[in-house]
C-alpha cells in the first residue's frame, strides 16, 4: 500500500462531501506480522468549507501471514468496546473486499503521544512508569474477562459451554499446526495429546478472550496509561484464563524473566487480574492454560513459516520466524513439560497441576 493516490481514492468515496482530501505522510509501522499498519494524516475540507485532519491507521491484510483471522469481527468489537471501560481505539471504516488496496483492511483512530513497543518500556521517558504499566495491564485483562458481551448483544460471538472452552481451542490449533506443519512436530503433539488426557476445570464464566493480550498490543503514554488495547483479530469467547496465561507466559518478558509481561511479579499480576475480573486464578486450570499458551505459539509461528516457505509472502520476520521461534518453542515445551511431570509423577499439566 505505497500508491497514496490510491489511499486517497477510498476516502473521498467514504467521505462523499468532502472536497480537497490528500493524504499526507503515509508511511508503514513496522511489526504487525498478521497485518500490515500504515499511518497516515488525512485533510479535507467538509461541506462548510472548513479544513480538517486527522490522524488514521490502516490495517491492511497481507497475502499471507503469521495467521488467519477474521476482519470483519475484529471491527465489530472494535465498534462493540466503544465507550466500555476497555480502551479501544475509535473503529471508522472497514473494507471487506480487495478493490481499493489489494486487500481487506480497517481504518481506525491513530492514537498519538503514546508508545507500542514493549522494548522502549524500559527506556526513558517510559521507564519510570512500568509498574503502574504494569498494574494497568493486569486490571484490563480482568475487565475484558469481565465485559458483559450478552448484554452488549454480541450475538456475532459463537459462545460455548463452561466445559468446552479448553476442547474448542485445543482442537482449533491442533488442526492450524496440522495443516500449517512441515515436519513430525514431535514436542507439539506429545504436549497436545497430555492436554487433551489431563483437561482443566470448566471456565469459571465464559468471557471475552481477546487472543493475544500481553505487552507489545497495547498503547501505553509516559505516565503509565494505557490508552488502547490493540490486534482483536483472535478475539472469541471461551475461558478468561487462557488470556491471563497467554499474557504471562515468558515469550513477552523481554528480558526480565521473573516479571509477567516484563513488568509484574507472576503473583502481583494475578490479584490485579482478579479483582477487576471478580474471578479466581486456579492453580490447576492456570496450569492447563500455561502449556496450552506454547502450543498455540507454535501454532502461528509454524503458519508463519509455512506461508514463507511457500512462497505466499517475502515478509523477513516470517523467514526469522521460521528460523528461531520454532525451535524456541519447542524448548519452551520440554522445559513445561518435563517440570511437570517431575513435580507430579507423570500426571501431567492440567487439572491434577
């Protein structure tokens, strides 16, 4: 999407009684594996006469990518968590079809005076801050856990049972890694088939997950405020916990290995959790939902690595991708797996954790 002529087409025919539109400094964010982000700054003059501009995101799907995801539901929470206690940049447009930028794509509210990168919270002026980051991050989780999506009428969500919510996701990333493998993916299926031997408790309350929740989707400010929660695109109902795992699990330490998400003691994180989500982190439940995290790791970087090896794209970070994450996952795995079974004599993680 370098063709700003093109950019600039779609919006005058969104904004029919604008006159004068241009779109100035486009430029792509770089990150965004399962999407590309462009910025860009959008002036016209409306009906009256009178300039305006505003500053946008674009995010549009690549020919391939880590995952595959639906567009059309992450704009409807998006739309959904407006004005909720959940933070949420302002969803405008979205485009179902590839006519106008070669591919589906959002148009969102560019929050300005704010960071994503979870490296630069630790660098000033953001260092300062990182434990109320931190603590902020953890409250959000639990309001997401939280949300009442019934009474927000979020009938676009497929809700399933207390007791199905570990089967429905296990079995959704056991078919990605299946079709998405190139190999045996030996780790994997052995930490696949104890899940599914030794499952966890039914959900407390089936919730919101937004699906990848950790630090590096949010937008965060100097004073430690989180001003929006990013990337819905795995958002669906299921089991709070696996997005309280997901957020802790070591891949998104940056470094600080003893802090959840690089930025809270593991023990901290959770009592922030629950008391905006008034649920209780259950050890064995938690436990099922640590190694199930890994497996679904591995799930988008072995789709990732598929989709370049296949040609569906010449994104590098999926060739590194392909390189590292994979092999790192598969220590992580052994490492879970292995504590696991020392501590409970060959039970293995779930429910008897």
């Amino acid at each position: 999407m370098t063709d700003a002529a093109a950019v600039t087409r779609y919006f005058e025919h969104v904004l029919p009684d604008a006159v004068d539109v241009a779109v100035h400094d486009l430029r792509r964010i770089v990150g965004g594996a399962s999407r590309q982000t462009w910025s860009l700054d959008l002036a016209w003059r409306d009906a009256a006469g009178e300039p305006r501009r505003r500053g946008l995101i674009v995010r549009l799907d690549p020919g391939a990518s880590l995952l595959d995801t639906d567009r059309a539901l992450e704009f409807a929470v998006y739309r959904g968590l407006a004005g909720s206690d959940i933070p949420v940049p302002e969803a405008l447009w979205f485009e179902p079809t590839g006519t106008w930028l070669g591919g589906p794509f959002l148009v969102l509210e560019r929050v300005d005076g704010c960071e994503t990168r979870p490296q630069r919270m630790f660098a000033e002026p953001y260092a300062g801050s990182v434990e109320r980051l931190g603590r902020r991050l953890f409250e959000i989780g639990g309001r997401i856990a939280a949300f009442d999506w019934r009474a927000a009428g979020w009938e676009f969500m497929d809700a399933p049972a207390p007791e199905d919510c570990w089967r429905r996701e296990l079995a959704h990333w056991e078919r990605v890694i299946e079709v998405h493998r190139s190999d045996a993916q030996p780790v994997t299926r052995a930490a696949i088939d104890r899940l599914r031997r030794h499952p966890p408790p039914p959900a407390q309350r089936v919730a919101v997950v937004h699906g990848d929740f950790r630090t590096g989707n949010v937008l965060y400010d100097e004073a430690g405020a989180v001003r929006g929660v990013l990337d819905w695109e795995m958002c669906h109902l299921g089991d709070p916990l696996e997005d309280l795992a997901w957020t802790c699990m070591p891949n998104w330490r940056w470094g600080r290995s003893e802090l959840a998400g690089g930025v809270l003691p593991p023990a901290e994180a959770h009592r922030e959790w629950e008391r905006a989500s008034g649920l209780r982190v259950d050890p064995g439940a938690y436990a099922w939902w640590e190694v199930f995290a890994h497996v679904k790791a591995q799930g988008i970087w072995i789709t990732g690595a598929r989709n370049f090896a296949d040609g569906k794209t010449r994104e590098l970070n999926l060739a590194w991708i392909a390189t590292r994450l994979i092999a790192v996952e598969d220590r992580a795995l052994i490492a879970r797996l292995g504590a696991d079974a020392r501590r409970d004599g060959g039970a293995g993680a779930g429910g008897a954790g």
